[in-house]
C-alpha cells in the first residue's frame, strides 16, 4: 500500500515540477507559479496575512514557536498598521521569516485607478513579493508589481479561516481538519493562507503535527532574511 508521502510526491511530480531538482525547475520567469509562489521545492509553505488587530506581537509570538520547529513561514502584512511596528517586521525577519507586501491598506486593487493602484502597492512593506488584497489582481496589477520589482504571490490552499460559522470564526480545529483533508496537490510544493487575526495561528502546532504524519516537510527555516524574497523559494533541501 502506497503511503502518503509516496502519494503526494506522486501528485506533486504530475504538476510538471521536480521537488528534488528546485533551482533548474524554477530558473525561468516563465516557469513562475504565482499560487506557488515559486516555491519549487515540494515543502509546504505557511502564510499569514493582515495583521493581528487585537494582538500586533501575535505575529512574532507565532513567528518564534515555528522558528523553535525549524519553520520559515511568510507573513503579509497591511503597511498601514506594519508602519507602526517596525520592530515587529525586524524581529519577524530576525526570526527567519519573509515579510512581504500586502498593499497599504487592503483594497481590492481592481476597483482603484491606475494611480491609486500604483501607489497602494508602493505603499506597501519593501519586499519582492506582492500578495494583492483578496487575491484580486489582473493583468494591470501584475504589471505593475514587476514595474517595481515584485512577484505576484497567492495561494494553493485556503484555510476558510475568515468564515464565520456557529458563533464565531471557523475555529482551530475546524481549520486543521481543512488543511489535513485537502488534496495532495495543494499541499505538495503548495502555499497555505491563513490570518493572524483569525484562528489560523491557533491551529499551526496541529496543522504541522498533521502534515508531519502524513509525509509532508515544510519551508526549512535557516536563520534571518532580509526584504528580498528569492526565486526559487529558499525551502531547503
């Protein structure tokens, strides 16, 4: 009986993309995943958007239990509230985690002129990187985030931790038991969204804890980093 870890290398191997062989996968601009975010390297990548609006230093408090399991996670955070907290963003980075650009103010970038656009995304944290608001980007926003030297960067597993479901926010284990069902594909080499604001950072320990059992490695984390985010994702061997 195949196991999991033999199925998942299977369905990451269907998409085209060789885990063992990362650099030559990724070398070109076309070769470029924006849900995969040029992670190439078969590990799981873990992101955490927004900003954690009743806790700020929830971000770091997360940031250094995964640097304590050996995790590089990606944080996308709202520059309007990041600018505030700088230490924050050095500490994340400290830490060995990507900080990248979420725009200023979280707006759909679609819906804005060309100026407005432009200026939410220069606006947003220094990075190589752009996670648009939403996910919500076109043609003109992709454009324009090369203009400036970014990557688009999205998602190939939503975590449907921003859903209200009973009483309240999709809880922990609601959320845990999404990430462990979801399909091989989008966690193989795949991207994982969450939100500090939410219960996602609440249910990591389970989520890494189930993809652990089930053959699955994450995004290695190998001391600081600083603003440029390198493609291929460095996700370790």
């Amino acid at each position: 009986m195949r196991t999991a870890a033999f199925l998942a290398l299977a369905s990451f191997l269907a998409l085209g993309v060789n885990p063992t062989d990362s650099t030559e996968a990724g070398a070109a601009a076309e070769d470029y995943s924006a849900s995969r975010c040029g992670n190439t390297s078969g590990r799981v990548l873990l992101t955490f958007d927004d900003w954690g609006y009743s806790d700020p230093y929830r971000a770091t408090a997360v940031g250094e239990y995964l640097r304590s399991r050996g995790i590089r996670a990606a944080y996308f955070l709202v520059n309007e509230f990041a600018q505030e907290h700088d230490d924050i963003v050095r500490e994340l980075r400290g830490q060995g985690h990507w900080v990248a650009n979420h725009s200023y103010s979280h707006p759909h970038l679609t819906r804005l002129t060309d100026d407005g656009a432009r200026q939410e995304i220069e606006g947003g944290i220094r990075s190589t990187l752009l996670r648009p608001p939403y996910g919500d980007y076109g043609p003109r926003e992709e454009t324009m985030a090369a203009d400036l030297g970014m990557r688009i960067c999205t998602w190939t597993l939503d975590t449907l931790d921003w859903e209200v479901t009973g009483d309240g926010y999709r809880s922990a284990e609601s959320i845990r038991a999404i990430v462990r069902d979801a399909p091989a594909s989008e966690k193989a080499g795949g991207v994982v969204l969450g939100h500090l604001e939410y219960h996602f950072p609440d249910a990591v320990g389970g989520i890494i804890d189930d993809l652990h059992a089930q053959g699955y490695l994450f995004c290695r984390n190998s001391g600081p980093v600083d603003e440029s985010v390198p493609f291929p994702l460095d996700c370790g061997e």
